[in-house]
C-alpha cells in the first residue's frame, strides 16, 4: 500500500510529488463519501485529534473538524485565548498537557513561523500545520492545487498567477512548493513592497501588471492584503491598491479568454476582488472550500495510517 514520505504535514517543501499525487487520490474518495446521503466513515474511530488554534480561523478550523467528524475520530478544540496560554504556559507544556489525554494527532495554527516544526521535534504526536504566520499551509495548497485539478484536468503545464500580498502570506510560499512540484508555471503580482526578494529563486516570474499577468495566466488566485500582519504601510491607500491590483469584471471582460478565479479566504470584497468577480461563475472560491474537507480528510487519514 502506497504511504506518505513524510509523518507530519509541516509544509509542503517536505512533500514530493508522488506524495501530492496519493493525498489527491485519497481525497477523490473522500470527496465521493462525502457526497453521500451518509457522509461519515468509521475509518478512524480509535484516533482522538486535537486542533489547537492560537490564530483566528474559520475555514481552516471549521474544515478541519468536520474532515475529523465525518472519519469517526474523537475530537477536541483549543482556542488559545480562552486557555491558561493566557497565564504564561509554554506551548510545548501546552500540547504535552494535552497528549497526555491520550491525544494521538495534532493540527496547530500558530502566528509563529516555523512553530508545527518546533512542536514536532518536541512532542510524540503527529502534527498537521494549519497555518504557521507567514511561512506555510500546506493543507490550502493542496485544497488549491485539488482544485484547479477538478477545474482544469491538470495542474502541470497550467500558469498560475498569485496577486496580492506575497511577502506575509504562508498560502503564497505553500501554493508555489505545491504549483511547482507539480509542473505549473508560476508568477506572482503585486506592488514591489509586498514581493519577497529572494521570490525567483523559487523558479517564480515576477510580474508587476495585472492585465499582463492575466492576459498571461489560465488561474489567478487573489489574496488579501495582510494588514495584520503589517506595522508600516506597503503602498500608498487602500484605493490606489485597488486600482493596480484589484480584479474587477471589466479586466476579466476585456480579456480574450475565460480565466479561473480562485481564492483562499477571507475576502475583503471591493479591496483584491469584487463581488461581482467573487460571485461569478469564473470563481471557484466556493469549491476550493467544499474540496478542503476532502483534502483534509485524507491528510488525516494518511497520517494517521503511519501511527496505527
Ligand atoms: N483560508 C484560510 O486559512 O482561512 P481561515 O483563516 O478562515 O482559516
């Protein structure tokens, strides 16, 4: 039986492509499963999983749990600021008390990068990164690269164009491992301030007109501007961003061709996309959602095959 490379999903720069190609075959079940009148499956009745979030999250959170709820397993919730985190306890102490309950997986959001990897090498559990600050999530990668799979028959020799705020988002770092693993052709798009500089090195184009870049590509996944995650101002006001970088229905009408839109969540409508963009039937935000369950699930259940 075919079986992951790795025992953790902490990114998917730890990942190879037969890896990505047998998450996506386990999810292609999951996802008829949970089609069914009867969507739950008691492949992992013996399995408890914690999901410990120190960030905000609602699709990832939400779409975690329920990839838990329809594989049997036992599931609790921590939400750090409702925790003795609030008190001073570390976050090794923090996940130790946890296990101790006899907890057998881990998924963990955390605004530290490198914070799943941390935990990995300190705890005996299985861990599943949901979001480590600006570094990766590697579970969104796979939903979007699912995606554009279901949509377009394949994700190699696609152009896939990132728009937005390259330089804080861990869904940018993520899909580029994942497009490139998988032979597409990437650029990214965005004011210069919010491009990395070490981006090409990555095999990636830098393209700075939106037009082009869309005249270029079969995909655009827009992301929002990360302004939490700022403590100076990237460019010079939020409609001027707008202007440049924001997708609206005249740019995609003038094109000559039909492009995908996607997008990972949370929208900032009338900002990075507008809704009648986000609503129209070139989007398929929607459906990168519904395919997280299934990518989840199967993550999950591969992970936890190596535990059993
Ligand atoms: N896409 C995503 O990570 O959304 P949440 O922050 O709501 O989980």
């Amino acid at each position: 039986m075919s079986e992951l490379s790795v025992n953790h999903l902490l990114g998917i720069k730890y990942l190879n492509k037969k890896d990505i190609e047998l998450i996506f075959e386990t999810a292609d079940h999951f996802k008829e499963v949970i089609n069914r009148s009867i969507k739950k499956v008691p492949t992992l009745r013996d399995i408890t999983i914690a999901n410990i979030f120190f960030e905000n999250s609602t699709r990832t959170k939400l779409s975690f749990e329920l990839a838990e709820k329809r594989l049997s397993a036992d599931v609790i919730n921590f939400s750090a600021s409702q925790s003795s985190v609030k008190k001073g306890e570390t976050l090794i102490d923090t996940v130790n008390n946890i296990l101790s309950m006899k907890v057998d997986m881990v998924v963990m959001r955390h605004p530290n990068p490198g914070a799943g990897i941390f935990l990995s090498k300190h705890v005996k559990a299985s861990i599943i990164n949901a979001g480590d600050g600006a570094h990766e999530h590697p579970t969104q990668a796979l939903l979007d690269s699912y995606s554009i799979k279901e949509k377009l028959g394949d994700v190699g020799s696609k152009n896939v164009v990132i728009v937005g705020d390259i330089l804080h988002s861990r869904v940018a770092l993520s899909n580029i491992f994942a497009l490139k693993l998988q032979g597409a052709n990437v650029k990214v798009c965005g004011p210069k301030t919010l491009i990395p500089k070490y981006i090409e090195s990555l095999g990636v184009e830098v393209e700075t007109n939106l037009k082009k870049a869309l005249e270029w590509c079969d995909v655009a996944n827009m992301l929002r501007v990360q302004n939490e995650r700022m403590d100076v101002s990237y460019f010079p006001t939020t409609r001027e961003y707008t202007q440049q970088f924001g997708v609206n229905k005249t740019l995609l009408d003038n094109l000559n061709k039909e492009i995908v839109i996607m997008h990972p969540g949370p929208i900032n409508r009338g900002v990075e996309i507008t809704s009648d963009v986000a609503d129209s039937n070139q989007s398929i935000i929607l459906e990168q959602v519904e395919n997280g369950v299934a990518i989840r699930m199967a993550v999950i259940y591969l992970l936890a095959s190596k535990i059993k």
